[in-house]
C-alpha cells in the first residue's frame, strides 16, 4: 500500500529509501515528454562538472573532478584571441545487457563544457594540464608584475 500518491503509476513509498519524494516529478515526466531522470541525468553532466579556480602569486589553477574519465576523453582548448579556457569531454554510457534490471542510476554521464575567461596578465604559451586520480589540473601561469619605478635621488649641488 502506498502512503505516497501514485502519478502516472511511478511512484510508491518505501519507508527505508533515502530518496526524497518530489511531488513535481510527474508533471516534468510529462513536459519533457518522457522520463525526467533520463532527460537531467544526460543535460546535468554539463552543470554539474565542478571547477575549483583559485589564484596563487606565480599562476592560476583550475582543478576539476572528473572521476572514471581517461585523459583521452578530456579536451582543453585555448581561444587565444579572447583568452578563454575551455574544458570539456564527455562521459559515456555503460554497456546494457539486455537482461540486465538497473536499480538506480545517479552517476552523471553526457558531455560537458566549461569556459574561463582569463586574465590579461596570464602567459598563454605556458599552460600546463595533468590528470591524477581522476582530478584534473590546469595550470596557467602569470606573468611577473613589473616594478613601480623607484624615485630617484637628485644630489643638491651648491
């Protein structure tokens, strides 16, 4: 017996489920003209790649997650005219068996695609990127500031 209304058939309650119930699940089901799971699931990879971008003296870092992806499956591109850094890449499917009955699914998958603009003061010939236990470092450094000019001392003559 479900406490939880059912729309669509979809839904039943199950009191040891850490899922929370969206009462709105159904009407999105039905504006996006099927499952709205499969519908977030694939756009969300885009949203959802989370880039740390933090400043240091020498360099810009930008670190991202990118768990189960080989540095092949990722691109890091550099609009030189606009300064812009660009990641993307793309996190494919499983294979499905045909007997296979999935339980949940919420590892993200689909592409994605981030873009930085980057400071003037940053040398674009000297990017660097690494890829370490599936986190991915870019790393831009900054070109030296240049000194104020120092005052300079006239002697007084007389």
């Amino acid at each position: 017996m479900s406490i939880i209304p059912s729309f669509l058939g979809r839904r039943s309650f199950d009191p040891f489920s850490l899922e929370v119930w969206d009462p709105f699940q159904s009407f999105t089901d039905l504006a996006s003209g099927g499952p709205s799971g499969q519908f977030v699931k694939e756009t969300s990879a885009i949203a959802n790649t989370q880039i740390d971008w933090k400043e240091t003296p020498e360099a810009h870092i930008f670190k991202a997650d990118l768990p189960g992806l080989k540095k092949e499956e990722v691109k890091i591109e550099l609009e030189e005219g606009q300064r812009v850094l660009q990641i993307s890449g793309e996190r494919n499917k499983e294979e499905e068996e045909k007997n296979d009955k999935w339980h949940r699914i919420e590892r993200s998958r689909g592409k994605f695609l981030r873009r930085f603009r980057l400071p003037e003061n940053v040398k674009v010939e000297e990017i660097k990127a690494s890829m370490e236990n599936g986190v991915l470092t870019v790393t831009v450094p900054k070109q030296p500031q240049p000194q104020p000019p120092q005052p300079k001392s006239i002697e007084i003559s007389g």
